[in-house]
C-alpha cells in the first residue's frame, strides 16, 4: 500500500465534513455569541428580552410601512439581547402580539419567518465580533426594526412553530 493510501486510510475517520446550511433548520449552536452575554443569569434574560418586548411596542413599529423600518435604529447588543433569549430557549407568551409587531411580519409564512431568522444570526456571527465590549455594542447601530421584529415575533412564537 502506497503512503497516500495508509494517510488517507488513516485519517478518513476523522476528516471534517462541512455541514451543510438548510436556512429552514435553525439551531440555537448556530447562534455564537460575544462574551458580553455568557455571564448573564436566566433572570435577566428574560427581563431584558421583554423589556425589547415593551420598547419595539412603544415606538409604535407595528403602524410604521416597510420602508420606516428600514433605517438602522437597533443596535448589537439589542439583537444580541433577543439571540441570547433564543440561546437559552426561553419561552416568552405574548398574549397579542399583533399589538407588538408590524403585520407583514406576523403574516409571514413559517418559512419565511425561520429564514430571516437565520439571515439575522448570520449576519451577527459575521459582523459582530466575539471579543467586543457592552459599550461598544451600544453604539454600533448595524441592525433595523425589521430584524428586531423577526427576532422577536420568533421569540414569541417558535415553540409552536
């Protein structure tokens, strides 16, 4: 047997595969978040998430169009606030949550709605890094009330999904 064929033989039990990306599977491993988040406590998750719950409510995003929902008014640790809600499975009910969020949103198919999911985590895997401090993620506006409002409709919704 050839070199080649005694390597290839030998290390063909632990060659790494890609997985391949399904945008319809999303997986709390695919969220990977900064260290900012780690040492948060579950209670605190939970009051941060809802506290996003009240404030996507009070500035009034569910009567906006589509086009209002596009500046970028979010920042990291926002979404990283709703990811990490995500990461720990918590399990918000939002009694009518057509009071929260735009239609369009809530009109979504399944489909649509765990892609753009995926889309959000994507983006923040790429653009936010691991390393990056609380007030540095307070500044970085990167995010629009549209993402906050996938995140958060999914949030209340992907238990019965």
């Amino acid at each position: 047997m050839a070199m080649g064929g005694i390597f290839q033989k030998a290390f063909k039990s632990i060659k790494l595969t890609k997985r391949d990306y399904d945008p319809e599977i999303i997986t709390v491993s695919d969220i990977e978040l900064p260290i900012i988040y780690k040492d948060m406590d579950m209670d605190r998750i939970i009051r941060d998430v809802k506290s996003e719950f009240q404030t996507y409510k009070s500035l009034g995003y569910r009567f906006k169009e589509n086009k209002e929902l596009q500046d970028k008014e979010y920042y990291s640790f926002q979404i990283g606030i709703l990811l990490n809600g995500l990461k720990h499975d918590i399990d918000i009910k939002i009694r009518n949550i057509k009071e929260y969020i735009p239609s369009f949103i809530i009109n979504s198919t399944k489909e649509n709605l765990q892609y753009q999911v995926s889309e959000i985590v994507k983006k923040f895997d790429k653009e936010v890094p691991k390393n990056i401090g609380d007030i540095i993620a307070r500044d970085d506006f990167i995010w629009t009330p549209i993402e906050a409002g996938y995140l958060l409709y999914y949030i209340a919704k992907y238990k019965e999904l």
